[in-house]
C-alpha cells in the first residue's frame, strides 16, 4: 500500500461531492457524467446548454489546476491501442445500458441510498476487479 | 446563462476534484482494482468522502421544490432491478478494468493528455451512439 495517497484521495472526493450537490441545488440534476455526455448525443427535449457548459469545466478544471501550479497525475495507460479501443466500446455501451457510470451510479445514487445504484456499483467494482486480476495475475504471469 | 455557467462551475470542481484524487490517472484506478496485487485503496476514499458530502448536500436539497435556476428538481425516478441494469455494469466493469478509465476521468483528461485520451473517448462515444440506435431499433421493431 506504499501508493496509497488517503489526504488527496479524501479532499478530491469531497470537491467532487460539492460539485454534485452545487449542480442539485443550482439546476436540480444528478452530475453523472455518462448520462450528461448520452443527453448531448442524442439531444431530446429537455437538451440544455448546461449539459455542454458542464463537460467544458470538467475538462477546464484540470488545465487551469495546472496553470495555477498544482500537482497534475501523469496519465498512465499501458493497454495496446485495440484494448484502448474495446474498453472505451464497453465503457460506452455499459453506461448506456445501465444508465450511469461511477459519477451517477457511484456517487450520486450511493448517496440517494438506491438500491439500483448500489447493485450497479457492487458489479461494476466486482467485475473491475476480476478484469484486473485475470489480465495481472492470469494471463500476466 | 446562469443555468450555463452553473453548470460549468460544476464541472470546473469536479474535475478539480478527479485531479486533486488523482483519479485521472488509470494506473491509480487499476491500482485500486488490483486487490491482489500492490493494493492501492485511494479510490475508495475518493468515493467515501464524494458520497459523504453528496449524502448530507442532496438531504438539504430534497426538502426544495426546485433548483435556483430551473423549475424542478430531476431526482431520478427508476427503481426496477433489471438484466439491463445489471448487465450494462458488468459491461462497464469489463472496459473500466481493461483501462483504468471511467467517462469522468477520461473526458477531465483530454485538456491536460489529449494523445492519452482522446481515442478512448471517441470509442466511448461510439460504444453509446451505438446502444442507444439498436435499443431504438429494437424499440421500433417492437412496437410493429
């Protein structure tokens, strides 16, 4: 556990959730970012410019963390290119299927106390894990 | 515009806050899902501490009619546990493991690691473009 980061991991969690209860409490959704990002491909009659404002801020806050001098990870992907693309695939067909991802399901809907989010969380986690362990420990010894 | 720059104060915070976590690395993400191997159990303190502060914010919240800038407040409404449900996570999970990213992180990540990210985005895209037609077709095929 040598890489185990517990302040930054607890102050990242917590901005994230100010973040979910500002969007609440200012235009009354639930930040997950799989549904935001499905409401803009497919525009329906509730498409709202917020949905596009949201995803702008979401890839502006980190830049402008940087240009402020903070501590930006490296992003580390090690999986070929048709890995990469398979799981950004499943990553999308996923989310769309089960309407949420770690932000929506995770987060918001752990908090709401669903039932719903709580089974999506419990495999998504469990089927991360297996993935992991079989490609590591598997197929990687 | 309030409603716009709402929502992009929003997204501004939270991915401040993924990077803050370090969530947009993958290797981070991996390493959590990695319970047999280095653990790395950050990624369950980024949840704890998001679900603690969602938790007490949306308890505040649920006693109004609706938000500042808009008319009503959209909690969500489903309830049913079904083979969609659950096999949309299993397919998630899959590709989560496979990459270490999940759309929050890996869209946070296109301004500071366009070259990373941009393919896996752009996979993500098509992997929802495509459910959401084929469910429609389905829809469609149904109903006639």
């Amino acid at each position: 556990m040598e890489n185990f980061t517990p302040g930054s991991a607890l102050t990242g969690g917590v901005l994230i959730g100010l973040s979910t209860v500002l969007l609440m409490g200012l235009v009354g959704r639930i930040a997950g970012i799989s549904g935001i990002v499905n409401g803009l491909l497919w525009p329906a009659a509730d498409w709202a410019g917020w949905r596009l404002a949201f995803l702008i801020g979401l890839i502006a806050g980190p830049v402008a963390w940087r240009t402020a001098g903070g501590f930006v990870p490296p992003v580390e992907i090690t999986a070929q290119l048709p890995v990469l693309l398979a799981g950004g695939l499943l990553v999308g067909a996923g989310t769309v299927l089960g309407s949420g991802c770690t932000s929506g399901h995770g987060v918001c809907g752990l908090a709401r106390l669903s039932p719903r989010s709580l089974v999506s969380t419990l495999i998504f986690m469990a089927v991360g894990i297996v993935t992991v362990f079989v490609i590591r420990h598997v197929i990687g010894d | 515009m309030k409603k716009f720059l709402a929502g992009f104060a929003a997204g501004f915070i939270f991915g401040i806050g993924l990077t803050v976590a370090q969530m947009t690395n993958p290797a981070k993400v991996l390493a959590f899902l990695d319970l047999f191997g280095a653990w790395d159990p950050s990624l369950a303190l980024v949840m704890g501490g998001a679900v603690m502060v969602t938790f007490y914010g949306f308890r505040l919240l649920r006693a109004r009619a609706a938000p500042i800038y808009d008319t009503a407040m959209r909690w969500p409404s489903l309830t049913v546990i079904d083979a969609r449900l659950i096999g949309g996570a299993a397919l998630f999970g899959l590709g989560w493991g496979l990459i270490g990213l999940c759309p929050g992180p890996a869209i946070a990540s296109l301004g500071i690691a366009p070259q990373r990210t941009a393919l896996f985005v752009l996979a993500m895209l098509a992997g929802m473009s495509l459910t959401r037609w084929l469910r429609q077709r389905r829809a469609e095929a149904a109903a006639v």
